[in-house]
C-alpha cells in the first residue's frame, strides 16, 4: 500500500470523532489526488472539525478537486453542501462560477448561500477565456448586489466581503463597476440594520483601494 | 425548536390566532396558537390580553400534570415585549410546574425588567446543596440555568454571591450559565476564560452553547478561542458578531484594531 493509502485507509478505520479529525487531517496534509474521494466524503459527516480539516486539503489540491466535487456534490445534506461551496470558494475556479451564482441567492440554507457570496468575491478570472470576463463579471456583481438583500445577516455580511474582493480585482478593468460597489456600499450603510455589517461596510471602505480609485 | 409544533402548517392570521387562543373546545389549536403569537411577534392588545389569560389556564394538562399552555403562552410572552406581562409572569416562577417556571424566568430575561429580580433570586434558596435532581425527573428542583442567566443579563449584581457558588455545580451546564452570569455582573476574565475552557470540551452541545454564552456577553478575549472550535461555522460567526457589537458598542465610530481582527476572523470563517 502507497503512503496515501495508508492514509486513507486510517480515515476509514476511525472509529470515534478524535480519531476521525486526528486522520483527515494527516490525509489533508499529504496533498494528494489520490485523496480526493475520501476527503469529499468526509463533507458529508457531522463532524465540524473534521470537515474543516478536509476543506483546508482540497483547498491545498486545488483544480483537480473541481470537477470531481461537481460530479459528486449531495444536494440533499446541506451541511455537506454548505462545506463543499468553501471548497469552490478557496479554489476559486471558474468552473465553479454557474454554480456559486445559483447557490448565492437561491439555495435554500444561508450557510451554502453565505460560502457561496464569499467565494464569488474570489474567482481567478485568469483562468476564464478573456472575451468571457467581462460579462461573468456582470453577472458575479449582479448577483452579489442581490445578495446584499438576503434575510439572513449572515449573507449579507458575506455578500459586503464578496463585493469588497470583487471591488479590488476590478479596480483597473472595469472603473464603472467599482463605482457600482461604492454607491450600493454608501446607501447600505444607512439602510443596513446590523451594526456588525454596518462596520465591515466602513472597514472596507477605509481599507481597500475602491475609493482612491474612483 | 423545542417548542415549535410539528405537524401544523396551518397559515394563521392574526384574528384567527387570537381566536384560537381563546376557544376552549380545541386544546391543540390553543397551544399552537400561542406559540404562533410569540413566533410573529403579534404584539396587539388583544393577543396580550389572551395570552396572559392563557397563562392561568387550568384546562390543558399533560400526563405529567404539567400545563402546556401556560408554558407556551409564557414563551410567547417573552417575545412580545410588553411589560404587562412582567407581574404575572414573576407570579409564574412560583408556579408548581417546572417547566412553566422555566419558560417564566426566560421570558423575564427577555422583557428586560428589574422588578423580577427579588423573586428570581428566591428560586436560589438553600444554594448548590439544595440544586439536585427531582427524583424520577429529568431536571433539578428549579430551573438553576434559566434563573442564573435572566439574573446575568438583568444586572442582578446584588446576586453574585448567591451565583458565585453555582459555578462549581455538577451539572455543565448550569456551571457555564453561573459563569456567563458571573461574567456579566463582574467583568472579571476568569469566568470567561471558564467559558473558553468549554469551547475545547468534548461535548459538541456544550461547545455550541459556551459559543452562544461567549458571543451573548461579548467577552473579547476570546475570538481566537472562538474561531479554532471545532463546531459549525455559522455557530462561530454567530459568537464573533456579538464579540464585534460589543466592541462596537465600547467606541467612537471609527472601526478599532479589535474590531478589524474579529472581522478577519469572521471573513475566514465565511
């Protein structure tokens, strides 16, 4: 048996929730294809910190772990759903992009919904064909706006953090989208009623180059 | 949702709820009516007034003799936020069903007013010695974890050497409810650091609740504590956000250090 084998066998054999986080997490740090399937399958339990372990190693694998996860994402546990979507989000391939647009404003768990605003923000449009961006951009700003609206606070602070990183990739190409992102970030700081989101709209307007931009 | 009924997707409309709660034919209609005023926040004349009828209701009895009615109709209370509610329900925490003196010093919790303390202090008489189990029951002679934290988050300094002793309780998690109490009436860290100590516990419930109680009395110190838990997410974001109001609340309106580092970590967590 290979190393990763090993490896993944161990993860199959835990057999309490110490063991099974004390294993992913060897399995994740090996950064091996060969890993994939069982960390997506690790998604699936109820077990936090060992999601969390395996959503730092397909992170770590990167592309590869794109296509796979797509094929094999339950619709039905919304917790694995939720988990697979930071995975998406912290690759940032735009393989994904179809995916997190839906899952932004219409999936009905505000955990995938949140994963989902968050991860827009960080699309390596690099790897899209150059005629597609502008208009995925459009799309992804669209979208990110509408999420600024969701009932649920937690979304909306995802979709202020989406915006933000969306604001600094599109600072030099696309000026007239970035004044779009100030003017919905201006009316949101009246408009919004939770103090939290209130502030993470200041920080990023302090923070970020968006306004010596415009 | 303890208290939400499971079978009922009936749509409700504020006339009818109210007059579901006030029929006597149908017991089931009353109860779910109840919970429906409190779940929509209908805070009418009229709901008030039949809701604070149902609180003395004596037709609904469970087989344990307990008053269900009277235990939603006091959950409910505790939402609408009117203060006429605070003296019958203060009469509440000497009812003889647990659980009705339970959902009481919630809903007291939640009305935000003082007059209740002298009566939620009683419930402690005779200390941690007298706090055990209810032989055949599963729970302790009062309500210890309701009653501490109402005291908590009603400022009841005068209780704290009454509270303080509750921190060494058996029983988790009214040890965790004497130490956020304690927390919010004396400030001092090491009943925080208690609710740290319980976010790396082997109890995922537990872990969940000590990231309620930590997110509930903003005690700073403990974002990174927070982040690393191992428990959901959204459970974590929920604590970071009240670390960040409370910091906010502390300040002048320009965003602190402090508060940029919990929303790095908030942002990581996403």
């Amino acid at each position: 048996m290979s190393d990763v084998q090993q490896l993944i066998e161990a993860v199959n054999q835990a057999d309490s929730a110490d063991l099974l986080l004390k294993t992913v997490e060897d399995l994740a740090e090996a950064t091996d294809q060969a890993a994939i399937p069982t960390l997506v399958e690790v998604l699936g339990f109820n077990n936090p910190g060992a999601a969390v372990a395996a959503v730092d190693g397909l992170i770590k694998i990167g592309d590869p772990v794109v296509p796979y996860l797509l094929k094999n994402l339950d619709s039905y546990n919304y917790g694995a759903r939720a988990w697979a979507t930071r995975v998406f989000a912290g690759i940032g391939d735009p393989a994904a992009l179809d995916l997190l647009l839906k899952a932004a404003v219409s999936d009905f768990s505000q955990s995938v919904r949140r994963a989902a605003a968050k991860g827009l923000g960080s699309i390596i449009w690099s790897k899209l064909p150059a005629e597609e961006v502008i208009t995925a951009q459009q799309k992804v700003l669209k979208t990110l706006l509408l999420a600024t609206e969701d009932g649920e606070w937690v979304v909306r602070y995802a979709a202020v953090v989406g915006l933000e990183a969306l604001g600094n990739t599109l600072a030099i190409s696309q000026p007239k989208l970035v004044s779009e992102i100030i003017n919905k970030f201006q009316a949101l700081i009246i408009s919004e009623p939770e103090a939290a989101i209130q502030a993470r709209i200041k920080y990023a307007i302090n923070n970020g180059q968006l306004l010596t931009d415009n | 949702m303890k208290d939400e009924p499971k079978n009922e997707a009936e749509q409700l409309t504020v006339e009818q709820a109210i007059a579901n709660l006030k029929q006597k034919e149908d017991l089931g209609k009353r109860y779910y009516a109840a919970w429906w005023l409190g779940k929509f926040r209908v805070r009418e004349t009229e709901a008030i007034a039949a809701l604070l009828m149902a609180l003395e209701d004596e037709q609904d009895r469970a087989p344990d003799g307990g008053y269900p009615l009277r235990r939603n109709a006091a959950r409910a209370l505790g939402k609408l936020g009117d203060k006429n509610a605070v003296e019958p329900l203060t009469r509440c925490l000497e009812f003889p069903d647990f659980y009705v003196r339970e959902a009481a010093a919630q809903a007291l919790e939640m009305l935000h007013d003082r007059q209740c303390i002298p009566s939620l202090i009683k419930l402690l008489d005779g200390g941690v010695a007298a706090a055990t189990r209810v032989t055949g029951k599963p729970h302790l002679v009062q309500p210890y974890e309701a009653v501490i934290e109402a005291l908590g988050t009603l400022g009841a300094t005068g209780a704290v050497d009454l509270i303080e002793p509750f921190t060494q309780h058996p029983t988790e998690k009214v040890k965790y409810a004497a130490a956020r109490a304690m927390y919010q009436l004396t400030k001092e860290d090491r009943y925080g650091e208690m609710l740290i100590r319980a976010l790396s516990g082997d109890d995922l419930q537990l872990r969940r609740s000590a990231l309620m109680d930590l997110g509930a009395v903003g005690y700073l110190k403990a974002s990174q504590a927070i982040a690393d838990t191992l428990a959901e997410n959204s459970m974590k974001l929920i604590a970071l956000k009240g670390l960040l109001e409370t910091n906010l609340d502390n300040q002048d309106p320009e965003i602190s250090t402090q508060s940029i580092n919990i929303m790095n970590l908030m942002d990581s967590l996403l």
